[in-house]
C-alpha cells in the first residue's frame, strides 16, 4: 500500500510539474482544468474560490411546484407572461449595470479604484457585456423586482494590467417570489471585479438558465455555465473575456443604488475591506464596497482510483458516493462511464462552506503536499445567512451588519461565532501552507461589524471599546501576526494579517474598560445572542444544498425539504 501511494504521488507531481512549465507564460486567473496523466480512471480537485458569479446572465422563470419539486418552468420577459402569471412560483437572477438615465435605481452608481499614490480614478463605461440576451427581462419595482440587467464593462485608462485597461464589473441578486406571496425577497448578492481582455470565436456557450424539470428536482438552481476549455469569465457566444492579474495595491470600490435592500452579513474576498452606507433622496439605499484584491490559493490535482492518498481515504471511508459527487469526466479515449456505471472519472469542485466542507478541503491539501497549484487574484463579495446566533441584536436590522473578509481559500461561510466561554469572535479557514513557487501563504483576514450590533452582541454601553485578535493555529499554539482595530462613522474595524496556514481559527475579543456590561454573563444569563431565546433547529435540503435553520417554530425554505 505505501508503495503504490508513492507511485500515485509521483505520478500527480510529475503532472503538476508539467502543467506549470507548460503554462509558465499563462496567469493564475486563466487557469484550466487538465485531463489527467493517463487513461487509468481517477478523482480530483480544481478548487479556488466559488466561481458563481463568472458565465451568468438574467432571467426570470415561473414555476409549476408541488411544493418541493419543478414540475415545469418556463422563462419569461416580464411578469404577467405565459408561465409566470400570479399563483406561480417565481424565480430570478439579476445583472445590475451601470446607473444611467433610464435605469436609475438597482444599478451601479459608480466604480473606483485607488492607486498606490492614493489618486482615486473612476471607470468609463464601455458597454453592457453580454448585453441583451433573449432571457433579458423587465423589472417591477411595486414588488422589488429588480430589472434583468447585464454584467458590464469599464475603463479604467490609468490602471493597466497585463491585458489592457478594462475591467469585467458583475452585480447579481438573486431573489424569489412564492405561491402565495406577493413581493419578491433577495436570496443572495454576489459581486466581483476582474481585468480582463476580449477575444474574438465561434465555439464559446452562451450561458442559459438551467432548464431542468421533475421529480428531485429542486426550485430555482443556478444556470448552465461553460465555455470548455477556455478560461472565460463571461462570453456572449462570440466572443469571450479572459481574465487577467488584479494588481493588489489598487483599492476598487463599488456604490450601489437599490431599492431591494442589501441586509445581513457579507463575505469577501479582498483585504482592507471598508463598506458605507446611505440613504438616496428617493429612499434607495447607497451601499459602498471598498478593498483590495487578494490572492487565493487553488488546488488541484488528479490521484487514480483505488490509490487515493491516506488523508483522502481517512475522509471518505466508507461513502458511495465519493465517485459519483463531482463532474464526471470522459477518459482520454473518450470513454464516460466505467463498468461499474458510474463516471469514468470525478472531478470535485464544489465544497460546503461549512464544517463538513473545511474538514474535507483540509484532506485534499493534506494529500496535495499543503501545497497549491495556482493562485489567481481575487476582488469579490457574496451575501451570507446570518443565523440565529446574531438575531436578536439583528432585529428590526434593515441594512448590512458586517463584511467578513479572507484571502482562505475555504472558510465557514457564516458570521463568526460567538464563543460563550472565551466571549470571543471565532472564525475558521483553511488553506494550503505553500503557494505554487513554494514561497509561505500568508494569510489576511478582515472583520468589518456595526458598532451597534457588536455592542449588542457583548451588552456593552455606547463608550469606547477596544479589541485583541488572536490567531490559534490547529495545534493549539498562538500565531503572531499584524493586527488592528479601528472604529469610525457607525462601523468596528479589525484585521489581522501574515499568519500561516493550513486551518487556524481566527478569535476576536472586544472589551470595554469605561463602562461596565449591560448585564454580567452568568450560565444562567449569558450576553450572547444565542441564549436570548429557546429554539429548535432543523437541517433542510434542496438538492445537494443543506441549511439548518433555527427557530421557536423552524420551516424550511421555499424549495428545501426536512430531511
């Protein structure tokens, strides 16, 4: 067994060291997944960051429902359509562009970007990319239906990278509506920033949302992606935007106009992270994003079935589905499936942004050498739940409550946790050690919180407080590294950088020395949220989406079942 172990090893190694001469000359943000080494059957890894935000585009879609299952769905360019008339369920995904004279709310208000020298630069639009599409649809502001827009492009003449001087800006919110409701809720936000450059081709696939119907399938479900084998981070059919390095000196920010209101919890993936918010003379909401790009480690890696590493094996012991959860891929003489009927290879790609998730990324870099493949540049932001643990210092909360912000390359993908015993902010992430030169990752991580809602979470008074920022490596020892804190216009900022990897927990504690606590933490009556009230938590599932939900009274979602 330890044989064929090294012999497993060396083969991905002589692979890995292949690839990267092959590709010296293509950035890290480009990167494509290579076939594996042989015809053998084999599992695999080609992990960065999640990447939904890349290949969409609006739409919207009515739904036929038996309450869990899409029995039909059609997609449609308003409300009212064949398909998507009142009763049904609704679903849609919307692109914000550019604020202009038509479109003046859920839209960009404006994109920045800050240079080493502190000179703040503002992109020019170039155009809407991919434009209008026949999935293009009218929004509906009476029930905070926001326009199905476009992903656009901006110039920013003065920031050039080493593809040129244009820059890929993507807002998405996704939202439903359901059978017996009448307004439209947000369900997620995501955003990203990417340099990038255009190329001309017939062979790129439209992105088109995901047509899929009967039974176990879900409500909703993300759209149909793919240009193949090119690194595209949008395209519309004809041509395709390569993405190149961000520089990480350069702060980009975002201000968003929007009637359906940002609230909750954000991660990033930027350092320095810094948000505003305020109101327009209409009521939208102003929401402003600042931070600088981080790099992100991504894994990758092919091992041949039946000679997984031992971490690998540890992880997946016993579980059937190990070569079935995943992208199937064909074997290098085309064959798809095995004779055992299932996929001649897996590719895993998609990890639980929870404990399941981290403890199974941490086998694969285990079995990778703590080593990553590539590291693209990163400027991103998405909306997390916020869970019950923060909900009654959330309460009446309208708005956003704090900004996580990581170069990990996986985390828990939740507002840190209050620990009762340390009364600390606990986060987790994970990474590999090393970056594909062998060089040490150093890792960033940034906690932007609402002055109230932090006080609230610690019953503190309205007087000055203070921070510490511990990192806790997984062998119990602390790490040094550079921290800060800050508070400023309504916000609590903190950050700590340069600590080493691969799974340490992040521990912030604020403390307040001018006024004693509201009320003192006993057992029996603790500060923290999580003791305010009594609940029964449930675990739902849509799919291969699992979300616990906790209340007096817990429902699962529109489109989630009870398991």
């Amino acid at each position: 067994m330890r044989k064929m172990k090294w012999i497993s090893a060396l083969i991905v190694a002589i692979f890995l060291a292949n690839s990267a001469a092959v590709a010296a000359d293509i950035p890290d943000e480009q990167f494509v997944t290579l076939k594996p080494p042989t015809d053998d059957r084999y599992t695999g890894i080609n992990f960065a960051f999640n990447e939904t935000e890349k290949n969409t585009m609006s739409s919207l879609q009515g739904f036929t429902t038996d309450g869990v299952d899409a029995l039909s769905r059609s997609t449609c360019s308003k409300l009212g359509d064949p398909g998507c008339e009142a009763g049904k369920y609704l679903q849609y995904n919307s692109q914000l562009t550019l604020c202009n004279t038509i479109q003046i709310t859920d839209c960009v208000k404006s994109v920045t970007a800050k240079d080493s020298s502190g000179k703040i630069h503002v992109g020019k639009f170039v155009e809407d990319y991919p434009g209008k599409t026949k999935y293009t649809y009218e929004g509906n502001p009476s029930v905070n239906l926001p326009p199905g827009s476009s992903s656009f492009i901006v110039d920013f003449p003065e920031i050039a990278h080493k593809g040129g001087t244009q820059y890929l800006v993507i807002v998405s919110i996704l939202g439903n509506r359901g059978l017996s409701e009448t307004i439209f809720t947000m369900e997620d936000f995501t955003t990203a920033i990417y340099a990038v450059s255009k190329i001309q081709g017939d062979n790129f696939i439209l992105t088109e949302p995901s047509t899929a119907v009967g039974k176990g399938v879900n409500l909703g479900g993300r759209p149909k992606t793919g240009p193949g084998g090119t690194a595209c981070v949008q395209t519309d059919g004809k041509s395709c935007l390569i993405a190149w390095g961000l520089d990480v000196n350069t702060e980009f920010s975002l201000s968003l106009k929007l009637s359906t209101k940002i609230s909750g919890w954000l991660h990033g993936r930027f350092s320095e992270a810094k948000s505003e918010i305020a109101t327009a003379s209409d009521g939208d909401q102003i929401v402003t994003l600042s931070g600088k790009p981080v790099v992100v480690p991504g894994l990758f890696g092919w091992f041949e079935k039946g000679k997984l590493p031992s971490s690998l094996i540890k992880e997946y012991g016993e579980d059937k589905f190990v070569d079935v959860q995943g992208a199937g891929w064909q074997s290098n003489s085309g064959q798809s499936y095995g004779p055992d009927g299932r996929p001649y290879s897996i590719l895993k790609t998609a990890f639980g942004y929870d404990e399941g998730g981290l403890k199974e990324m941490l086998a694969w870099i285990d079995a990778l050498s703590d080593k990553s493949a590539y590291a693209p540049t990163v400027w991103s932001a998405k909306s997390i739940r916020s869970g019950s643990q923060f909900e009654r210092c959330m309460k009446g909360q309208s708005t956003l409550s704090g900004i996580v912000a990581t170069n990990a390359t996986i985390y828990i993908g939740a507002p840190p946790k209050f620990n009762d015993t340390e009364q600390t902010l606990d986060y987790k992430v994970a990474a590999p050690h090393y970056l594909p030169n062998g060089s040490e990752f150093k890792g960033t991580y940034n906690l932007v919180i609402r002055s109230e809602v932090a006080r609230c979470i610690y019953g503190f008074t309205d007087a000055p407080v203070s921070a510490t920022i511990s990192i806790v490596s997984s062998d119990g020892t602390n790490q040094v590294a550079t921290t800060l804190f800050s508070e400023k216009d309504g916000w609590i900022y903190l950050s700590a950088n340069n600590f080493t990897f691969s799974s340490p927990i992040l521990k912030v504690k604020l403390k307040q020395e001018v006024s004693k606590p509201l009320a003192t933490p006993t057992k029996s009556a603790t500060t923290s949220p999580a003791a305010a009230a009594k609940k029964t938590t449930i675990t739902c599932v849509k799919g291969k989406t699992t979300k616990k939900v906790s209340a007096k009274n817990p429902k699962c979602p529109m489109g989630f079942k009870k398991k």
